[in-house]
C-alpha cells in the first residue's frame, strides 16, 4: 500500500512540474509570437535577427569608409536586394549607391532563396577584401553571365564584403 501511495504523490509531482514547464513554455510561444507578428512581414534565414536597430544604408557606407583592409566592425543595416546566386542562393548583393554589398552566409549555413528580392537586413561582420580575378569570374558564373561577359573581368577588385550570420527577407 505504500508503494502505490508513493508512486502516487510521484505522479502528482511530475504531473504539477509538467504543467510549469507547459506554462513557462507557453508564456514563451507567445511572446516570440508577439515578436513575429511585429516582424512579420520579414521572412529569417540562419541565425534569428530582428530588424531593431539596423542601420540605414548612407549609415552602412560610413561604417565601411572607417575600415581599412583587415579590418571587421559588427554592424546590421537595411539595404535593397540587387542579385542573388542563381545556382543556390549562397550570396547576395544588397544595393548601397554606386556601389555593392557582396554577402556571405556564415558557415555556408544556410542559402536565400534564388528569387529573393526587395529590401533585407543583414547582421555581421562588415569587411574590405580585394576579389581575385578567379573569384570573380566564379561569381559572374554563379550570376548567370555570358561567357563574354565573365571574359572581360581581367584585374582584381576591392570589394565591400559581409559575412552575414542572420538574415531578413521583406516579403518573402
């Protein structure tokens, strides 16, 4: 009899702390559903990022402006979505003026979606790096362009770089 009395109050026991844990986790799948309504309209690939705080492009382009090469800064800014890899989806480019924004995705952890378009959010690390020759005709490749088109990339070039550990997609 009292073996079936503790085993009893040991049901009771878990049954009561199942129940927090079902609270606790409830209070918690409404608040991160709180913050998806909020970002709703932004769609997250890799690392989870919100669009608090990000800079505005013009913003951006001074953080680049202040490294030199070798150098990183931690930075999360906004900018139009220009190109994405056709084959996989593996970079991007994100419109900054005259210029663009090459974007990685840390680890090779996770792609965009080939037809990605609008405004995204990136957070990172920002970088300057001088692109070989190889590589570049390697991108112009991935971006689907003519054979006379990837001849005609003969010199290296310094490029704004990003290695992008979340990313968010308006729209999609």
């Amino acid at each position: 009899m009292k073996k079936y009395i503790a085993i009893f109050i040991i049901a009771v026991v878990f049954s009561a702390c199942n129940q927090t844990t079902k609270d606790a986790a409830a209070g918690e799948d409404t608040a991160f559903a709180k913050a998806e309504t909020q970002q709703s309209e932004y769609t997250s690939y890799g690392a989870k990022i919100s669009k608090d705080g990000a800079l505005e492009v013009n913003q951006a382009i001074e953080k680049y402006a202040s490294l030199k090469e070798g150098d990183t800064a931690v930075v999360k800014f906004e900018a139009p979505i220009n190109s994405v890899c056709s084959k996989k989806g593996c970079w991007m480019r994100l419109a900054t003026g005259e210029e663009e924004v090459f974007v990685k995705f840390k680890d090779y952890g996770f792609f965009v979606p080939l037809d990605a378009e609008g405004e995204a959010v990136v957070e990172g690390k920002a970088y300057l790096e001088v692109v070989s020759v190889d590589e570049l005709q390697h991108m112009a490749e991935d971006a689907g362009k003519s054979k006379e088109e990837i001849a005609t990339i003969t010199e290296p070039k310094r490029e704004m770089r990003f290695m992008a550990d979340g990313v968010l997609i308006k729209g999609k």
